[in-house]
C-alpha cells in the first residue's frame, strides 16, 4: 500500500467520524441552537461541487469515494440541524430539502454519464468550490461572535475536520501527476484549517469570557 493510500484511509477515518461528535451533542441537547444553518448549507454545497469536478476530472476512484461521502454525511447533518431546529422557518425546511435533491441528483447523473476529463469545466467549479469552503465557515465565526458564545459547537468536530484536511494534503501530496488539478483542493483545505482553528480559539475565549461574567455576577450578589 503507497502512501496515497495510506493518507486516503487516514483523511476518509477522520471524515467519516467528524460529525458523530456533532449528532451526539445536538441529540443530547435535543437542540440544534448555535450552529449556523447557512454554515451548513454552503459547506455541503462545497462538497457537492467538489463531487461535481472530482468526477468531470475523473480523477481517481478513491477522490470520488471521500467526494461522495462528504457531499452525503453533510446532507444528513443539514437534515438533523433542521429537525431539531428550534426557528427553522418553511423556507428554510423547503429550500433546503430542493438544494439537497437536486445536488443528489446532479451528482448521480455525473457519475454515469461522464467517462472522460473534462479540465476547462472541472477546473471552473473547483475554484468555485475553494471559495464556497473558505466562506463558509464565515457565518459560523459570525454566529459565534453576535452570541458571544460557541455553546451548542462540538470542539472534536473541528478537530477531527483539521486532521482529516491535514491528511488530504497529504493525499495531494503524495500524488504529484494530480497535483496541478488538486491545487483548488489544496488552497481549501489550507484555509480551512486556518479558520477551523479560530473558531477553536474563539470557543476558549468565551469560554473564558462566560467564566469571567458568572464571576462578576456572584461578586456583586
């Protein structure tokens, strides 16, 4: 087994298992109160753009195996933040649920149809999706900041998303016939890791924050 292999199954352990921490704390909570929905939405919408290019690249099978199941696991996590929504409007549910079928359905007609690479197209939407990744955790960071809290955030799914990026850099690395057409993959990843640590980093500082208010509260009791 190579070392693109080995990274492969590394970054798909961590992918595969960075939202559990997630499901586990919305479903104890019986609340999904503090994660972004639009956080949601254009990280999964990423990932099925990324799906959409890995496969008019037709890159390797194990590039669209990890495409397919991002793409699906942000698709359940979107669907279990609205259920336990507690102001989830009928535009919200509705606009949702037509974003996830119709994504579902471009990537199963892609993965039938397109027996060839087809760069210029693939090279397009992989920028595209570089950008939607960087962004998207933008309304996250907001979030946090508006409420002054990260109350309702797993920190282990963060944590688990920068080691399963770190070992996808490593898959790009460890494939340098593919690294010119990863390179949008290889900026995301960067970047995202860079932003995932902010919001660990404003985790601890309202943590702290919290701390220090609930102080001042019983010393002026």
């Amino acid at each position: 087994m190579d070392s693109s292999h080995i990274f492969s199954l590394f970054s798909l352990v961590f992918y595969s298992i960075v939202y559990i921490p997630q499901f586990v704390l919305i479903y104890k909570n019986k609340s999904s109160k503090g994660i972004s929905i639009w956080m949601l939405v254009l990280w999964t919408q990423a990932d099925a753009l990324s799906l959409f290019g890995t496969i008019l690249l037709y890159l390797p099978v194990n590039f669209m195996i990890m495409s397919w199941y991002h793409f699906l696991v942000g698709v359940i996590l979107i669907n279990f933040v609205l259920f336990y929504g507690d102001k989830m409007s009928k535009l919200e549910m509705n606009g949702s649920r037509l974003f996830i079928i119709i994504n579902i359905l471009t990537g199963i007609i892609l993965s039938c149809f397109i027996k060839s690479s087809y760069n210029k197209i693939g090279g397009f939407i992989s920028w595209i999706t570089m950008s939607l990744y960087i962004f998207g955790r933008f309304p996250q960071i907001y979030e946090n900041w508006i409420t002054k809290t990260t109350e309702g955030l797993s920190l282990l799914m963060y944590l688990f998303t920068i080691l399963g990026n770190l070992f996808y850099i490593g898959v790009i690395y460890s494939t340098p016939k593919y690294l010119y057409q990863n390179i949008p993959w290889l900026v995301s990843s960067i970047f995202s890791i860079l932003l995932d640590i902010v919001i660990i980093l404003q985790h601890h500082y309202y943590k702290r924050l919290n701390i220090n208010d609930k102080i001042n509260l019983l010393n002026n009791a």
